[in-house]
C-alpha cells in the first residue's frame, strides 16, 4: 500500500492524531525479492528498479514494457494508431533512440504490422523485455548495492520507529 494512515493515541485525555504519508514499509521492501511483479507493482519498487536499470544503461527496458502497458489501455483506435507508432518509433524501428534488445523475427512482425496495429501488437517483444529483465536484470538489482540500501534504510527506520513512536 503506498499510502499508510497512522494513528497515534497521545493519551487518553488527547484527541486522536492522524498523520498520512507516502512510504514503503520494509516487508513491502523485502517483498520485492519475491519476484520482478511485486517490484513493478510498487511505486517506490519501479523507481528503485528503475534507478538501477538506468545506472546499467538499460533503462530502455523498463521504459519499453511502461509503454506497453499504458498502450494496451488505450481505447481509442485513432490513439492506438498514434500510440503504437511511437513506440515503434522509440523502441523498435531502425535507428530507435532507446531501441530494445529483440531477436529479428519479433522486430520483423512488428515491423510488418505496425501500419495497422493491434492493441495487442507489442505482447511478444514486451513478453521478451520483461523475462529479460526478470532473468537478468533482477537478480543483479538484488545484490545491487542500491536494493542493499534501500532495505538497510528501510529496517533502521523499522528499528527507530520502536523508539518514536509518534513517527
């Protein structure tokens, strides 16, 4: 949950104190070990892998499945033309800025079909880039110094709150 609601009872004769912020608790921290979903399903997850990705000059993968997953939200036909047409743009035509790593065959369906897209066009590239990613690249952000850090970070604030718990 991104969003937690605290309630601290001062005392008895006190009213109630409710402070509500954005934080990831360490097991929301420590679950993201579990697999690449539960990192990409966590707001303060996706930006840490994120972080990590880009630090390894890979970021293109994360950015690529992003849009993937904002396109097959797409409900207009108009917008799924325009929509996918960027992203073929950006990630998989010749010369794409942030092109992804794709075996030829996909690139070339892609390719073939990007002038009448489906919303559904981009599922096999996006299916590579993400086992890509959860073969790969997760395990690495792991034993990452920064996911050390973060749950370091993480168990000294657990550690501190016993101490304060106002915060």
């Amino acid at each position: 949950m991104d969003l937690e609601i605290y309630a601290v009872e001062l005392h008895s004769h006190f009213p109630m104190h409710i402070c509500c912020f954005h934080r990831s608790t360490t097991r929301e921290t420590m679950a993201w070990s579990e697999s690449v979903d539960t990192v990409l399903a966590n707001k303060d997850g996706l930006a840490a892998f994120r972080a990590f990705l880009k630090s390894e000059f890979s970021e293109e993968n994360i950015e690529f499945w992003l849009a993937c997953e904002d396109f097959k939200k797409t409900k207009s036909s108009v917008k799924i033309a325009s929509k996918a047409q960027k992203i073929y743009s950006e990630f998989i035509g010749a010369d794409a800025p942030k092109e992804i790593n794709i075996d030829f065959t996909t690139r070339d369906h892609i390719s073939q079909n990007i002038s009448e897209p489906t919303i559904n066009c981009f599922d096999e590239a996006q299916r590579l880039i993400y086992s890509l990613m959860a073969k790969d690249s997760f395990p690495r952000f792991l034993k990452s110094e920064s996911y050390k850090e973060l749950v370091n970070k993480q168990q000294q604030n657990r550690n501190q709150k016993r101490w304060l718990p106002f915060l």
